[in-house]
C-alpha cells in the first residue's frame, strides 16, 4: 500500500512523504465530528468502543479551536 501511495503522491505533486500510517491519522483527523465513533469503530475494526474514543480524541480539536479563535479574531 506505501508503495502505491509513494505513486499517487508523486502524480498529485504532494511532496512530503505519504504512507499508509500518515493516511489513517488523515482520515481520523477529517472524520473527527463527521462520523460516529461507532460507526468509526466499525471503519478502524477497533475491538472495544474505549479504543475508538481513545483514538479520535487525539483529533477532535474543534471546541478548542473554537474557543481560540473567539479570542483571536476578535
């Protein structure tokens, strides 16, 4: 699957480097308030709904973001 990404990468001119690692924490981090964590669940074929949660918590920013920009746009 890397190797493939390495193709899709170049013919999209993305020059950092893609992988499938860097694909899923993409993916977790666009589909954060999108998708259900059970249906997340599911997609990640996490055994344990506390997995999930754990997971997309490191990508669920929004009421932080929020909050900042309140502040700093005035």
């Amino acid at each position: 699957m890397n190797d493939a990404l390495k193709v899709v990468s170049k013919i999209a001119g993305i020059s950092k480097k893609l992988t499938m690692h860097i694909a899923r924490h993409t993916f977790g981090n666009i589909s954060g308030d999108k998708i259900s964590p059970q249906m997340l669940q599911k997609l990640y074929r996490h055994s344990s709904i506390t997995t999930t949660i754990g997971y997309q918590a490191n990508f669920i920013h929004k009421n932080a973001d929020e909050a900042l920009d309140s502040v700093l746009d005035y």
